[in-house]
C-alpha cells in the first residue's frame, strides 16, 4: 500500500465512519509521484464515487504535505486533477514592523 494512502487511513483510525467511506480506495491503485498522488480507479462510475472522498483526502496528506495535487483517472476518461492546499507557516503571515526600520 502506498506510504501516502496509510498516512490517510492513520488520520482517521480513531473515526470508523470516516475510514468506512474510504472503502472505495481499496479497489483502486494509488501511487505517489513528485507532486501528486495518483488514484486509478475502475471505471468511469467508481471514479464519481471515488471522487466522493477526495475532500477526506486532503486534510491529512495538506497537514504532511506529502503532495499538491490528487489525479482520478478512470480508463478512457480525462483525469481529473484536484488541488491539495499546502498552509502557509503562521510566521510567513506575520508582519514584523521592524523590519522597514
């Protein structure tokens, strides 16, 4: 099993609801590449319902940064392609007025 899915399935160990609607990763090949977490799934039909958990997705894989985007790609479909947004450090947000001194 990809290092990244674990990551995912170890954020929600404590929530079985959460982790009972990630069933739909079992049936999938995930691999992790530069930037982005590939998910290739079935079918056309199994990437909407695979596309049903991206939003449970993010969070943990944003909070590690392991990746910035997740791809869904279904045989004879167009990949679709979903941010995963990195935060920025609280100290990058900051302004330090004695710096213009």
């Amino acid at each position: 099993m990809e290092r990244a899915l674990q990551a995912v399935l170890s954020f929600y160990r404590e929530d079985p609801d959460q982790l009972r609607r990630l069933d739909p990763l079992w049936a999938c090949r995930v691999t992790r590449g530069w930037m982005g977490l590939r998910i290739e799934c079935r079918d056309r039909v199994h990437r909407a319902v695979v596309c049903g958990v991206v939003e449970l997705l993010r969070p943990p894989l944003a909070a590690l940064a392991l990746v910035r985007e997740i791809r869904l790609l279904a045989p004879g479909a167009e990949p679709l392609v979903f941010p995963v947004s990195v935060p920025l450090s609280s100290s990058l947000l900051t302004y330090d007025e004695s710096i213009g001194e």
